[in-house]
C-alpha cells in the first residue's frame, strides 16, 4: 500500500535533490507543499491540505507505484529554490512560477496551472482599468510589484504604496490609503469573499503567468517523469475534479476554472 508521509522537519541529504533512478531505488520521493497558502496547500493541526497537496499525491503515485512511499514536505515560498538545491526535496510543487531568473538555477516542467495579476477595489469606485486608479497597495518583491517596474510607463501617473502581507493591504485598502490593491487573482480573490463591498474591478493585468513544478538543475529524467505525470493525471480529469474539490468551494464559485486550468493546452502534446 502507497504511504503518505508528512515531514515537518529534515535535515539536508545532499547536494541535489534524488534523480529519477534514486528515486525508483529507494522507493521513496520528497515533494515540497506549501503550508501557508491555502487553497493550494496548508497544514493545519499537523494535516496537510490543498490543491497542490493532491496534486503532489498523485505526481508522487505515478512515479514511485502504489506500493511506493510520497513524503510531503511543508514549506514556504522562501524555502523553495533552497530545499530543492540542498537535497531536502526532490520535487517542489508549491505555487512556483517559472519565471526566466528561477529557470537560472532549477528546472521547470510543464506548467499545471495559470495564474493572472488582478486589481482589488471598493465596489463603489467603480473601476475599469488600471488607468482609473490614483493610488494602489503592492507589496514590495511580488510578481506585481515587478510588473510595475517593467512597465513604468503606465503606471507613471499612480501612487504606489507598499504593503506587507495580504492582512496589512486589506487593512490599508480598509483604512482608505490607497484606491486598490495589486496583486495575483488568488492571493487577493479571498477578500469579495469575505466583504461584498469590494470586487475584482480588474480581472487581469498583463499577460497569464505559469506555475509548474520544479527539480534540482540538471535532473533532466526526474522532470520528464514529473512533466509525464502532469499529463496522465490530465487525461482522467485531475485537474478539474480537484479544483472543485479545494478551490472552487474556498472561493464559492467566484473565479472560473477555464481562466486557469490547462487541460485543452495539454492535449496538444497528448495528441500531436
């Protein structure tokens, strides 16, 4: 029978993380989760829970058997890149976006979800556009933040104020000191959730970025093995039935599936 281990704490085993034959040899995969980004993975009286936590089950079914043992390892966005290089994990499937400097040191698969930028707003302000904002909340390091950067330019007649956490924007955005908040559609779509009197007023900024699951630099057999699971677990509706399951009733059926799940894009390389 396939064992589900949680580790709450381990020590650093190598260098890199196991390759694929490693792996098949020991029977055993360790897979990174987050603990503290629910829908998608949070661990909560010492039970891990999330989209991302079955995802990495079945990833983990599909490459060790059955009979094989998946240890799901919890952390946070900051010890990513750092376990997978010290050999704490082999795989990390954790909201990591694949972006061109973490393709620098770790290896991306094929992406398993689509994550946008939105702008959060009073509902009363009535807001379209980017360009209808005097003033937004963005925390300092994140993707948006690095957006603005990029594109200067259309933001140049907007106040940006920083914020610390999704806790301290609310706050902000609550107290009036800034028009809206700026940040990706599911770090801030839990927020009309809780109080009707705010809204998504823009549903996407820019272009959809990718999250993927990622292997150690260099371990090309292991993220072909992670990228051929990701595709199997497709073609039996995976994606669809646990997006249900964990996001769909986190937010109440407010966002739609089709804006993020890639099932159509998978067939492509299924059946081409």
């Amino acid at each position: 029978m396939r064992k589900v281990i949680l580790l709450l704490s381990i020590l650093a085993v190598g260098v890199f993380g196991a390759t694929l034959s490693e792996i098949k040899s020991s029977n055993t995969i360790k897979i990174g989760v987050r603990k503290d980004f629910p829908p998608f993975g949070n661990l909560e009286n010492g039970e891990l829970s999330g989209f991302e936590v079955e995802l990495a089950k079945e990833v983990g079914k599909h490459i060790v058997g059955e009979g094989g043992n998946i240890t799901l390892v919890p952390l946070s966005a900051k010890d990513r890149i750092p376990m997978l290089q010290s050999g704490q994990i082999d795989v990390v499937i954790a909201q990591f976006t694949a972006t061109p400097e973490r393709e620098k040191v770790v290896d991306f698969t094929i992406p398993y979800f689509a994550d946008t930028m939105s702008i959060i707003s009073s509902a009363d302000l009535q807001a379209k556009s980017v360009n209808n904002f005097k003033s937004l909340l963005v925390i300092p390091g994140s993707t948006s933040e690095e957006y603005i950067k990029q594109k200067a330019q259309n933001f140049r007649n907007i106040t940006i104020k920083n914020c610390e956490n999704l806790m301290d924007c609310y706050g902000k955005l609550q107290n009036g000191e800034a028009d809206g908040y700026f940040h990706t559609t599911f770090a801030i779509a839990a927020i009309p959730v809780l109080n009707n009197k705010y809204q998504i007023s823009v549903k996407s900024v820019g272009i959809p970025s990718f999250i993927a699951a990622g292997v150690s630099k260099g371990n090309d057999e292991l993220k072909a093995a992670v990228t051929n699971a990701i595709l199997e677990i497709s073609k039996g509706g995976f994606f669809k039935d646990a997006y249900d399951k964990t996001i769909n009733i986190y937010y109440k059926g407010t966002l739609d599936k089709n804006m993020f799940l890639l099932d159509d894009i998978y067939k492509a390389f299924m059946y081409n």
